[in-house]
C-alpha cells in the first residue's frame, strides 16, 4: 500500500539542491520564457513544476508559477492576493495543509533551491 500523497506514477527525483534562487530569478521561471522553465516555492523551497501543464500559462494553478505560493496553499486559494510567501497568518488548520503541499511536491518535483533571503521555511 502506497503511503499518503505518493504519485500513481513513481517519480525519479533528483537530490535536493540548496542553490540560492533570488525572487527576480525566480519570477522568470514562469512557464512563459523561452527555457520554458516554470517553478514554485513553497515555505522558501524551489520546486521545478516545469511540463506539468496546470502551472503553465492557461492552467489551472499558473497564478503560482514563478512565485512562493506559501499562503495561497495553506487556504487552497488560487487567488492572486494570497499569493505570498508570508504565511504565518494562517491558522493551525492551514497551515497543516500548507505541510501537506510540501509533501505532495516533494514527492514529484525536484528541488532546485532556496529562495535567497528567504526566511519562512518554518
């Protein structure tokens, strides 16, 4: 039996890279540059979401490409104004979602950094 949040699919990960990622850096990993590069970072932590459609431009959760999208997980908002990396607002309740979200992309996209200066990882 599977444990909570793996993918139906396995996923091959790379080793965690600890690579500073400045936000500008970050913002241009959008899904809409030439690369095609497309992250998100959750609680500082830079996940490469890169080919999954849903983050790309016209997808479901492209609000978040490019973007600490902490607070916006923690309330599953796709809102454009909770986006934001601050998320200690949020209540006890969500913010055992946003740990949620943390395990379910650590377990299909690799980490490819920090956000540099970043200071919500817990």
């Amino acid at each position: 039996m599977s444990g909570k949040f793996e993918p139906k699919t396995p996923v091959q990960l790379n080793p965690p890279k600890d690579d500073p990622i400045s936000l500008s850096e970050l913002a241009k990993a959008n899904g809409e540059q030439a690369d095609g590069k497309c992250y998100v970072a959750i609680k500082g932590l830079v996940y490469d979401v890169t080919g999954n459609k849903a983050y790309l431009p016209g997808g479901a959760y492209h609000v978040f490409a490019g973007k600490d999208a902490s607070k916006a997980l923690g309330k599953t908002s796709t809102k454009v104004e909770d986006v934001d990396a601050d998320w200690s607002g949020l209540t006890e309740k969500e913010k055992g979602t946003l740990n949620d979200w943390v395990t379910f992309f650590s377990k299909r996209y690799n980490v490819v950094g920090r956000v540099a200066g970043a200071t919500n990882f817990e």
